[in-house]
C-alpha cells in the first residue's frame, strides 16, 4: 500500500484532497519514459521521437478524415515511417488528404462500408459462438471482417461459424493464441482496490462526480475503497455488449485527474482524451501488474468472452494485464484511451488485453473527463 500525505490511492487513479496534491512533472508522458523503454526497448531520444509523431498522428486523424470524404477507407500509424497512414478509396481524394501532411494507400473499400460488414457479423453471429472463436474485427487493409480462431482449435462447429458470418460478405480466418480471452476482475486478495462484493476492480479515469470503470466489475450496491470505507455507487453500468460502467463518489472522497504510476513511472497527469490510432503506443495502470505499456492493435473488434457474453467495440493491444487490473486506465501520454476489460496471458509470459474506448462511455453517461 502506497499513501501520500492525506491521499487514498485506490487501484488505477490517486484520489487526494485538493489541498494535499503535489505538483506533478509538467509532462504526463516524461514519466512514462522507464515503462515504455523497457517494453519497448527504446533509447531516450527514440522514445521521445516516437511520442511526438504518434501524437501529432493523433491530432492529425480528423482532418485527414475531413479531407478524404467519402472515400475515407480507415486510418492507422505506421512506426517505421513514423507517419499517419489514411486508406483511401479511389484517386479523387488522395491529393487532399497527402496536402494535410498524412499518408495514402489504397484500400478496397470504404470504412463505412467495413462497418456495416462488422455490424452485420456482429448480428448474424449472435450469442451462440463456439469458444475457440476468440473475436473478431474489421481491417480495414484489406476490407474484410477477421475472424479470430485459437490455434489448434478449429472444428466442425467453427468452420460452421465461419460459413455463417461468410454471408455477409469478405471474411477471413486468423489464426491466435489458443487461449480464451477472459476479463480481469479478481477475488479480494489485498492491495490497492476498489472493492465489490468479494471482487477487485481498478479505477480507470476521473470524471466530474466520480469515476469510470469496467462494467464486469458491478451493478449496483456500495463501492468501497482500498481501506474497506464506502466510496461511492454505481450509477450506470453495461456488460456484456459494452463493457463500461461508472460510479459516483462521496462519502469525503475526491478525485482528481491522474492516472498512478505505482513508483515504476511518475504519476500522470490526464489532459484529454485524443484517440490514438491504430499502431500507436498505450500504456496501462491497474491494481495487480501496475504499469506496462505497448501497442494498439486493433479497432472495433468484438470479443467472445464464452457464454453468449461478446463485447463489441474493443480495442486491441498487445499489453499484458492480470486479475484485478480491470477497469483500470489505458493512456497514451497525457490522453486517456480507455478501460482494461480483459484478454489472454499474463505479465510474466506475455499477452493481449482489449480495452472499452474512454470517449464511447462519456457520450453514453453525459460524462466530462476531469482534466489537468
């Protein structure tokens, strides 16, 4: 357990009284410096290189959009150019999106298009998933909806699958770990929770009023904090589906906008919640494994967590996560991205985690991220 003057440091985010918070460092994304260059293998300056041009990819996605129209056909980073790449469809609009300072491929169809493709798997597949279908997701590389297999586990049952969803149109089929991805709620063992019933959960981001959080975590009845006091309730709450939920707080509680770093990394300052694109670096704090970092894989991807109980609209990553760690928070630098749901692996021998997009619950609660 880690306290700081008269703060309360709950799992995921630093919770003090306004009169007791120290000044943090200027930059959320300099005290990330030691988390991302052991997981990434980097040098200070490759580092901060990388930070700059994922960010300035980020703050350039909307007008590159803008700029392609409708032959807008997705967007993601490329590292090794270092540059935002916009799939477009056709020539008619390549100039444009070139002259915002983004990169063009081609791609077959529009993003548009890819999601109705998605939405319609989504419906044709309804709950019944054979467990050896992990997700699956839009590419928009290749215009088609990826259907995600355990390696080592196709069957009659999954190549029916297949053949089902196959009717809405291009579908592929990838080969992934062959174990099932799960979420990250755990049972009380100690540590820096908050606490539900008998499970562990992690804070992911402050709002005005309370926080958000995984909504696998709870439904309803009181939350309490790390030291067994009451902390607040929950006010909304969607799983599976969506997978988000939020709570309010009181009883002498306050909330502030940072993410913890757990001594690995300085604690972060939250000052916007700008999407990272697919390819950026992300970081995750949470209540087990503390602090790791890596790389969004994938956008929009629906999970089969087994029994009927699919979540729609994750993100993908390849950063590891264990028990406990859900709900906690995913940011890219200063920008909150979103909320640990679950994944496979752990963070001794590695894994991915999906994580509910940030800005998706705000719209749904009427929500205002609370920001440096």
């Amino acid at each position: 357990m880690k306290v700081l003057l008269a703060a309360v440091i709950t799992a995921g985010v630093l919770t003090v009284p306004a009169q007791a918070l120290a000044a943090p460092e200027p930059l959320a994304v300099a005290g990330q410096a030691a988390a991302m260059q052991r997981d990434f293998g980097l040098t200070d300056q490759q580092l901060q290189q990388r930070l700059k041009a994922e960010t300035s990819a980020a703050k350039l996605l909307p007008a590159a959009q803008k700029a392609a129209g409708t032959a807008f056909g997705g967007a993601w980073y490329d590292p090794a150019t270092q540059k935002l790449v916009v799939g477009v469809v056709g020539s008619d609009r390549a100039a444009a999106v070139r002259a915002t300072g983004a990169a063009v491929t081609a791609v077959p169809v529009t993003a548009k298009t890819l999601d109705h493709r998605k939405a319609a798997v989504d419906k044709l597949a309804g709950k019944a998933v054979p467990n050896a279908v992990s997700g699956w997701s839009a590419d928009p590389k290749t215009g088609s909806v990826v259907i995600n297999v355990q390696a080592g586990k196709r069957s009659p049952a999954v190549d029916a699958f297949v053949a089902k969803v196959a009717k809405t149109g291009v579908v592929t089929v990838k080969e992934v770990a062959a174990q099932a991805p799960r979420t990250y709620a755990a049972g009380t063992v100690g540590g820096d929770p908050y606490y539900v019933s008998n499970i562990r959960c992690s804070i992911g981001f402050s709002v005005y009023g309370g926080y958000v959080t995984a909504g696998h975590c709870g439904r309803s009845g009181i939350v309490r904090g790390w030291d067994g006091s009451d902390q607040g309730s929950f006010q909304g709450w969607s799983f599976p589906g969506n997978d988000y939920a939020w709570v309010a707080t009181g009883y002498g509680w306050w909330t502030v906008p940072v993410v913890l770093g757990w001594g690995q990394v300085s604690d972060q300052l939250v000052r916007g919640s700008w999407e990272a694109p697919i390819g950026s670096s992300v970081c995750r704090s949470g209540s087990t494994s503390h602090w790791h970092c890596g790389t969004i894989l994938a956008k929009n991807e629906t999970v089969n967590y087994g029994n009927g109980a699919l979540f729609y609209g994750a993100t993908k990553t390849n950063v590891c996560a264990e028990g406990g760690d859900s709900g906690g928070s995913f940011i890219t630098g200063d920008q909150a991205q979103g909320v640990t749901s679950g994944g496979w692996g752990d963070c001794t021998s590695g894994g991915e985690t999906w994580f509910q997009p940030v800005n998706e619950i705000l719209q749904a609660y009427g929500l205002t991220l609370q920001t440096a």
